[in-house]
C-alpha cells in the first residue's frame, strides 16, 4: 500500500518535471525542443 502511494507520488512529481521541461523548451528553439524530447523518451524507457 504504502509503495503504492510513493508510486504515484513518484508518477505525479514526474509528470510537473516534464510540464516544466516542456515550458523551458517552448521558450526555447526547436533545436532543443527535439533534444529534450530525445531525452524524455529515454527517461521514460529507464522509469516504467
């Protein structure tokens, strides 16, 4: 139970990184844009 609600915890602090990161990159050149996509999609592979 208790691993369960670090879980979530962990998948909501998660998803506030990714907005955040997703903001920077909007404010940012596509360049980047692409780059920080790159790097998501590898943290995604390496968290769930």
């Amino acid at each position: 139970m208790i691993k369960a609600i670090a879980n979530n915890i962990n998948k909501v602090l998660f998803i506030i990184v990714i907005m955040s990161i997703i903001g920077l990159a909007l404010s940012l050149n596509q360049v980047s844009f692409t780059i920080i996509l790159v790097l998501l999609g590898l943290v995604e592979i390496f968290f769930f």
